[in-house]
C-alpha cells in the first residue's frame, strides 16, 4: 500500500510539473525558431522586434471567504514576434503574442492552467514634431487550455500617444479597451525623464521603472508590472467544480509584481533581462458570477527574458 500510495503522489508531482517542462520546451523551441528566422530573412526583408520571458512564482495562497486555495506556485510564459515594417503612414506593427500561466493548484476550483494566442495589428505613427500616435489590437482567442468549448475570441485594444517635451521629457497618454473586461474602457499613462545623464524615471504603466544606465551595455532598474487578462472557462469547468455558474465563465485575472533586475545588451540583436522581486497582489474574478478569489500571502518570483530587434 506504501507503494501504491508512494507512486501516486509521484505521478501528482510529475502532472504538476508538466506545464513548466513543456514551457520551457517550446520556449527552447522558440528561441531558436528565431535565431533561424534573423538570418533567414528579416535583414533582408522587414525588420523585426521580439522577446521571450519566463516567470517563476514561488507557493502562495488565494483565500474567497472561508475557501482557501493555499500552497501552489506559477509558471508564467511570454512570448512576441512583430515584424516592424516602414510604410508611408508610419511603422506598421505586424505579428503575434503567446502567454501561458500554469497554476501548481491540488483539486481548486480554479483552472490550472490560462492560455492566450493573438494576432498584432497595428501602427506607430507620427502626427507632428512633438506627437506620436500609437493604435494596436490583439485579436486572438483567450481561454483555458484551448480545450473544446473554451475558445474565446476577443480583440482588446490601445490607443496610445506621446507628446516629446523635450529630449529629456516625455509624457504618455492612452487608453485600453476590451469589452470583457468589467471595466471597457480603461486610461493608462505617465512620463518618462531623464533628470540625470545615467538616470531615467520611466513612470508608465503597465511597467513603471526607475532606471540607472551603469554603461551603454548594462541598464539596472527597479520597478513594476501590472498585468490583466480576461479568459473563458471550459463548459464543464463550473460544474467539475462544484460552481454550475461558472460554466463557461469569463475569468479576469490580474497580478502585480515589483521588483529589481538588470538589462544587458549583448549584442545589437539580442539583450538578456533577469529580474527578481515580490509579487504582492494576485486576484482571479468571475465577476459576471460575483466569485472571486483574493490574494492572502504573496510570494518572491524570478524572471529570465530575452528580447531584440533585428
């Protein structure tokens, strides 16, 4: 019986750890899918920006009432490649976006796992000497492991500007809407000031950052990142968890994370960012079904990414 019971709770663990073994498979997978592509064609052809990040978040607790959901920890995969080509109107910005969290939960009534893939449409263009206009969508399907009757296609998007003060001073205004989203219409904003030689106050959300240029290779920072994605839930996952309203449900959810790292450009097409700190708000809302389970304890995270543009 030791056995039978010792070899479950190995197959537990190993089910448990297989999201994070196939996130850094295809990241893997990726990461040299892009390295082929830049010599390949985008010299040639359309310049090009991407990155890819990995996120560790260590156990934590979300509580909704008396229900808590203690002890799991997140995997946390992003994955852009947009192609930047110039035309007459501006740079268009055409390509795609991943994201994957995986949630370690044991029997919660929360998914384990929220997927999203997304077009990038949109353009950067400029209105005048001192104004630039941003307008960018993701259109896309947004659910819980792609499985069949959890598809949902939604299209948010940003209309975002910047008015040049100054070389020195920027100031950014925008706004996101997503029509899953409790609130449609959201406004964003800040400024960016470089008050001293090496230093620069990049206050704009969703990734405000103080940062110190130590050389023309190496930026340490610190600072914050604000995410928020809507998801739909499969048509069985209310009443697999005992909530038959929560049957294909849109799911909000929204963490917050801050921290310090550094950005190192390695060479003119590939940068390595790492960055660690303490993720001190997490929420996961079905408001249309007034459910929601609030962050109790935070917990440290660790991220590797790398980024360029070719």
């Amino acid at each position: 019986m030791a056995q039978v019971s010792n070899l479950r709770v190995l197959r537990g663990r190993q089910a448990r750890n297989l999201p994070y073994v196939r996130s850094v498979s295809f990241c893997l997978c990726v990461c040299a899918l892009v390295l082929v592509t830049r010599n390949i064609f985008a010299f040639d052809l359309w310049p090009a920006e991407y990155s890819l990040e990995e996120t560790y978040v260590g156990e934590a607790t979300v509580a909704r009432g008396p229900h808590r959901v203690s002890d799991f920890d997140e995997s946390d995969t992003v994955l852009r490649y947009i192609l930047t080509p110039r035309v007459s109107l501006g740079v268009l910005r055409l390509g795609f976006e991943y994201e994957q969290f995986s949630f370690g939960f044991d029997s919660a009534p929360l998914p384990e796992t929220l997927q999203s893939v997304a077009a990038v449409v949109g353009i950067d263009t400029q209105l005048s000497d001192s104004i630039l206009l941003r307008i960018e969508a993701t259109p896309g399907v947004y659910s819980e492991q792609f499985k069949a009757g959890t598809t949902l296609f939604n299209m948010p998007f940003v209309i975002g500007g910047t008015y040049i003060y100054s070389p020195d001073v920027q100031f950014v205004l925008g706004i996101g809407v997503d029509v899953e989203r409790k609130y449609t219409v959201l406004p964003g904003g800040g400024i960016r000031w470089r008050f001293q030689p090496q230093w620069v106050l990049d206050a704009v959300a969703p990734t405000p950052r103080l940062e110190y240029e130590w050389s023309k290779s190496l930026t340490l920072y610190v600072g914050g990142n604000f995410k928020e994605t809507n998801f739909r839930v499969s048509d069985t996952f209310g009443t697999d968890s005992g909530i038959p309203k929560l049957n294909h449900a849109v799911l909000t959810y929204s963490e917050v994370r801050a921290g310090a790292g550094f950005d190192w450009k390695i060479t003119r097409w590939l940068s390595l960012n790492a960055e660690a700190g303490y993720q001190p708000y997490r929420n996961f809302d079905f408001y249309r079904a007034n459910i929601r389970y609030h962050q109790q304890s935070g917990a440290p995270y660790g991220m590797l990414a790398l980024h360029g543009a070719f």
